[in-house]
C-alpha cells in the first residue's frame, strides 16, 4: 500500500517540486484534495473519460498565495489568479494550460464572458472555471452548464475531450451541491476554495459545520467577522456576508 509519504516523494520527483512547494503541498494536504471535488462526470460522460476528469478537480482550492482577505470581490480574485498564474497553474495541477480570462463570445449579437478558460493538454480538455466568492447556490450551475456547452460547441475540436466545467465557491453545502448537480446535463462540478494558510481555513470550515444552522445565518450575514480558528490558535477565519 502506498503511503502519503510515498505519495509526496512520488509527485515530488515527478514534477520536480522544490523544497518550498513540497512543504506547502503537504501543509495542505494535497493527497486528500485531490479528485475531492463532487461531480457529475459519472453520470454524464463516458466511463473511462469521466474517471480521467475527475482526476483533474481538487476539494478544497489553496490559494493562499494570493494575499487576499475574505471580502476581495470576484473580479479582484480573478485578477489575482491571472497575476499569480505560474502559481495558480500549480494549485489546479499538472496538464493545466492558460487561455483567458473573460473570454468573450458572441450568441447572436449577446456578449458573454467566461471567467477564467484553461485546457488541459494531457486529457486534450478545455476545462471552464467560474467564481464566486459567496456561498454556493444552485443557480450558479446553470450559468456555468451554459458556459462549458458554449465552449464545447465554439472552440472544441474533434480531437478534443468533451470540455468540463468546475465551479469554485467561498462557501457550500455538500448536500446541495449534490441535489443541484443531479439536475445538470453538461459535465460540472463544484469545489471551495480557501484564501488563508494551509489548515487554517479547513479548520474554519470545519468549525462553521458544527455551528447550529441559526449561528450559520447570523455569521454569514456579517461582511467581515474574525473567527479564531481552534483551541489556542492565534490564527484568525475571515467569513464574508
């Protein structure tokens, strides 16, 4: 059996990681995140093609190194991705390949923008990302859905694996998640992602669930509250409203 030990020596060597990135990888815990990312791929794409898809998510996203607090709007997240791309290219993984960011398309005289467009050159995917920096909600996947048949039906070539969409969120509850992707017919999926130091925002998240639903509201209703994070921890959980 294969250790997470192994595991880290493993990709370490494969990707030639740097000592830095290795530590990092293994503060936030990257053997766990990987294919973490719940999904429709099962049901929508052929079986070997939506194993190979599922490969590329990650649950929880680390972007740490973005240097942003809580309350940093989409746009600005967004932008801080593309500035930073050498070390958003090595958050999403291996295979990952930049296009654009609000990249525009023409639907008989209707401009629309997708956020960020990326395709993956092993699995010969475009891979559709969209953001947003408030909790999840099912309608964002219809908007996302659009996006990745758009894509599929503009730039996908023949060659091409059918394109897929991953949707990153500040916040989510898995139980609706899975019910929202269960209504979806284009590949999609649904990750979080987390803007402070390894662990310390899993701890957050972890914390916020085992808040009674009333406390939930209440702390998500204020823009900006600091949350210390775990018993004698100095280390301080940005929530947004």
């Amino acid at each position: 059996m294969t250790t997470s030990r192994d595991w880290y020596a493993g990709q370490a060597a494969a990707h030639g990681w740097s000592r830095n990135v290795l530590e990092h990888q293994i503060r936030s815990e990257a053997h766990t995140r990987l294919r973490a990312a719940p999904t429709n791929f099962a049901e929508v794409l052929r079986p070997g093609d939506s194993d190979l898809a599922q490969q590329i998510t990650k649950d929880p996203y680390v972007l740490d190194f973005l240097a942003l607090d809580g309350d940093a709007k989409e746009r600005h997240l967004e932008q801080a991705l593309v500035d930073r791309i050498i070390d958003t290219l090595r958050e999403l993984g291996e295979g990952f390949a930049f296009v654009g960011r609000q990249v525009h398309f023409d639907v008989d005289e209707d401009d629309f923008y997708v956020d960020l467009l990326f395709f993956h050159v092993e699995q010969l995917r475009y891979v559709v990302i969209e953001l947003k920096t408030g909790r999840f909600k099912p309608e964002y996947l219809g908007q996302l859905g659009f996006y990745v048949a758009l894509v599929d039906d503009k730039l996908r070539r023949p060659q091409h694996a059918d394109t897929v969409g991953l949707l990153l969120v500040a916040d989510k509850n898995d139980a609706v998640v899975r019910y929202s992707l269960a209504g979806q017919q284009t590949p999609v999926g649904v990750a979080s992602y987390d803007l402070l130091p390894p662990g310390v925002g899993q701890r957050c998240r972890r914390r916020r669930t085992l808040l009674p639903p009333s406390r939930r509201k209440s702390t998500r209703s204020t823009r900006s509250e600091e949350r210390r994070c775990g018993p004698g921890s100095r280390a301080l959980c940005f929530t947004r409203g």
